[in-house]
C-alpha cells in the first residue's frame, strides 16, 4: 500500500501523537509499504522551530527509513486563542501547498487529530491524490476545547461541529484511540465507520532494567530517596498542580520522598513558579528527555504518577504513559476515572486516585512507599504481562495494516 501520514506533530518532538505516529510508520515500512509523512518543521513544545530546520519553506530527510517531507509554520509560545489558531491555519495552508506538489498518489492519507483544522487540508490532498481519508482521532474535538474552557457556546462552535461531522463522513475509517472517542464520534456522525486504535507500546523500547547508576550520575540524582516520578507534557490537560499540592502534603509527613518531574509544555513555567512559592523542597523539574533516554530515567523511580484533569471528556482517556510504564514493570498511581482507570487496574500494576485529590494522592503515595519488596515485583510482574499482551504496538501496527488492505480489496 501507499500511505500518507498528515500530522502537525512528529519527531524529532517529543510527545505522544509524535512516538505513535512514528511508531506506525516505520512498522508500515518494515511490512514492505511505501509510507509518506507530510509534517510541519519541528517546533513543539517550546514554540520554536528546531536550530536545523530554520528559514526554509519546505525540507524533506529520512527518518528510520520514513520519508518525511515538512512545510513552514508559524510558531508562538503565546497560549492565547489568536496566535495558537495562527500557528494551527499556518499549517493548514502550507501543508496544504507543499502536498499539492511534492506528495504522490496514495491508497490512503491518515490525518492526525486534533488539530481539527488539519482536516482542511486532509480533505483536499486525499481528494487530489486519490487517496481514501482516514482521520486518526487521539482527542474529542471541539468538545475537549470546551470542557477545558478554551470555547463557549455560539457560532464558532457550530461551525467547529459542522465541520468535525464533515470530516467523519467523508472518511472511509475513523481511527478511535479509546472507547469513549469511539461513542463521541458515533454520537456526531452515527454511520461513522471506526476503528478502536488504541495508545500501546514499543516493548522492545520499554522494558524492566536493572536501575541506571550512570544516568542517575548524570542527572544528579539521589537514589536513596523514594522517587517519586512524572514524564510528559505539562498543560492543561495534566493539572499538575494537584502533584504539587501532593508533594506538600508528603513533606509534612516522609522526608524521604522525592518527586521528579520530567518533560515540557505550556503549563511547566507557572508549575515552576507554583513549587518555589510553596516552598517545595521535595520536587525538581528536568527538562524534556529523548524517548530512547525516558526507559533508563524510568528505571530510578519507585512509583509514577499518570495524573489527569478532572473534566467529564477525561473518563475516556488513556494515557500513552502507563503503557510505557507498565512495560518497564514500573508501578504507579492514576489519578482519573474511566476507562483509564480501568484499564489501570486490570494491570495489575497500580493503584487509581480521583483525579485532582490531592489527599488522596497523597495517601496512596505514602501508602506505597510501604508496601514489600515481593509485593512490588509481583506489580512488576503483571504490568509487563498485561501489556504485553494487549497493547503492543507491533500486533496493533499489523492488524491496522490488515484492515486497510481489506479495504482497498473490496
């Protein structure tokens, strides 16, 4: 088959739309189809493009045997609606522009979402390229953007949901990553036809390793303590802050309890701000880390936190993170409700807290910090199996592909 992957998001970024996509990709390549990325030059999350992609329109590299073509977008740090829809459009248009002239004919063009606005694009190169759309959606939009206070009611979000609808019906699949996606685009568009893609994991990449005394040399860090850690994008979406509040409640009552953050993202600023007028003496931020580096980092930490906002659009959220975790036999905390949490539980492998209790995350932290040295390898143990067996990204890879080659037989 032919593919093009169209997405605002892709390494050399770090994040979970970026290491999925990619992830695909190169599978795609290795079970012998051609795979064309269409992506915008590497600027996320800083709001800066990367030193080596700067001043050009347009760039094609390689990619582990993925060709990647990029076009120009404009960038903020700004986290105001007017600049951020200046950075989303400028890609519309410019994805829009180099696709016309530098991508082929495709059997399929898949396009991340959200952005929404990306579908713009989408629907006018697989409509040129005579290729069948998909849209991979990894988030509810525009409902996520209201429940997060970012729209209100009024035209903007009608024209916002005519369009969302558009965009399902003139897909041949819609790739779902959760259950709750899958009930939300069906509720839009009821002849939707989907597909549960879900988050999983590269078990090659991620998995159970003594603890890393070099990399924790290099960060400086103490491994006598309890580590408490965090990895990921620090926004909205995570509300942080209850781990911070966490960590405040902690200090009042185990010393010996250490968090470390690690990651970037529009929040981490205020985050850092946040820590130094509580006073925090427990909590450090590392800056974002290469993918290949985080299983290592992964290694020092006793427990992990997988912490979400508590918004009625997050029940049906499951985070990339726990599955990395999971599959490095690393225990933690979910602090959600859902299907996340779910999913968290039948692991095996961690405790669920409501999301943004602090008290509770609290307890459960100190709680943990307790438990047998046997009772955590057992955790370990059911982690790695449980993922293992039902999100690994190779079968997940395989079976996309399967589906999508019966399309085009029929």
């Amino acid at each position: 088959m032919r593919l093009i992957i169209l997405t605002q998001y892709y390494p050399p970024e770090h994040g979970a739309p970026q290491n999925r996509l990619h992830d695909l990709a190169a599978r795609a390549v290795k079970m012998g189809h051609k795979v064309t990325v269409l992506t915008a030059m590497p600027n996320y999350p800083q709001g800066k493009i990367f030193k080596d992609y700067r001043r050009k329109f347009t760039f094609k590299e390689d990619i582990d045997g993925v060709k990647v073509i990029r076009s120009w977008i404009f960038t903020s740090k700004k986290k105001s609606l007017i600049p951020q829809l200046t950075v989303y459009f400028s890609f519309v248009f410019t994805s829009l522009i180099v696709g016309l002239f530098r991508l082929r004919k495709a059997d399929f063009l898949i396009c991340e979402s959200p952005p929404l606005f990306l579908g713009f694009s989408a629907i006018f190169l697989s409509l040129f390229k005579r290729a069948g759309l998909v849209m991979n959606i990894s988030d509810l939009w525009p409902e996520s953007a209201v429940q997060l206070g970012l729209i209100g009611p009024g035209l903007k979000l009608s024209i916002l949901e005519w369009f969302e609808k558009k965009l399902y019906k003139k897909s041949v699949f819609v790739l779902c990553q959760t259950e709750g996606i899958v009930t939300g685009v069906l509720k839009s568009y009821p002849k939707t036809k989907t597909i549960l893609y879900p988050n999983g994991v590269d078990l090659e990449m991620f998995k159970k390793i003594p603890k890393s005394k070099d990399t924790a040399e290099e960060l400086n860090i103490d491994t006598t303590k309890f580590i408490v850690g965090y990895g990921g994008n620090h926004g909205r979406s995570q509300a942080l802050s209850q781990v911070l509040k966490a960590a405040k409640i902690v200090s009042e009552k185990n010393k010996n309890i250490t968090f470390l953050f690690f990651g970037d993202g529009p929040e981490k600023e205020d985050l850092q701000e946040e820590s130094r007028q509580m006073k925090l003496k427990n909590t450090i931020f590392f800056p974002s880390q290469p993918r290949k580096k985080m299983a290592l980092i992964q290694s020092l930490w006793d427990l992990a936190l997988v912490p979400l906002k508590n918004i009625e659009l997050f029940d049906g959220a499951r985070p990339s993170k726990m599955f990395e975790l999971m599959a490095g036999g690393i225990p933690f905390i979910f602090s959600g409700k859902g299907e996340g949490a779910d999913i968290a539980l039948e692991s095996g492998c961690a405790f669920v807290v409501p999301p943004e209790n602090s008290e509770k995350l609290a307890e459960q932290i100190i709680e943990f910090a307790k438990i047998s040295d046997k009772k955590r390898s057992q955790m370990q143990e059911r982690g790695r199996n449980f993922v293992s067996l039902n999100f690994d990204r190779k079968k997940l890879a395989a079976d996309l592909m399967q589906q999508l080659e019966n399309k085009l037989k029929k």
